[in-house]
C-alpha cells in the first residue's frame, strides 16, 4: 500500500510489536515470546534490528 501520508495508526494495545520509523515509512517488528532485540543505530538513525531468540522449557 503506497502512501504519501505523513501520519499512521497504530494499536497501543498490542505489546508483542515494536514499531521503527525509516525513511518516512513506519516499519513493524513483531517481538519474541522470549529473547531479545537489539536497535543498531548508525548516524543518529536506526540501520538494523538484530533478535536473538529463546525458547523457555
């Protein structure tokens, strides 16, 4: 969905997403039941989003 829009919607609600503006456009990131994600950033803005992943057993 290609959008010109400056402005997004989205649920506070959900707290298994995090959410990255690039660029002018709003990324999703769904989050691990268990683990970690780690923000990269470079020059002052986010470069890449590294998740380790865990399973509790």
């Amino acid at each position: 969905m290609e959008d010109n829009s400056t402005s997004a919607v989205i649920s506070l609600l959900d707290e298994q997403k995090m959410y990255v503006v690039k660029q002018g456009k709003l990324i999703e990131h769904e989050l691990p039941d268990f683990g970690e994600v780690r923000v990269v950033v470079m020059g002052g803005k986010v470069d890449r989003l590294e998740d380790t992943r865990k399973r509790k057993i």
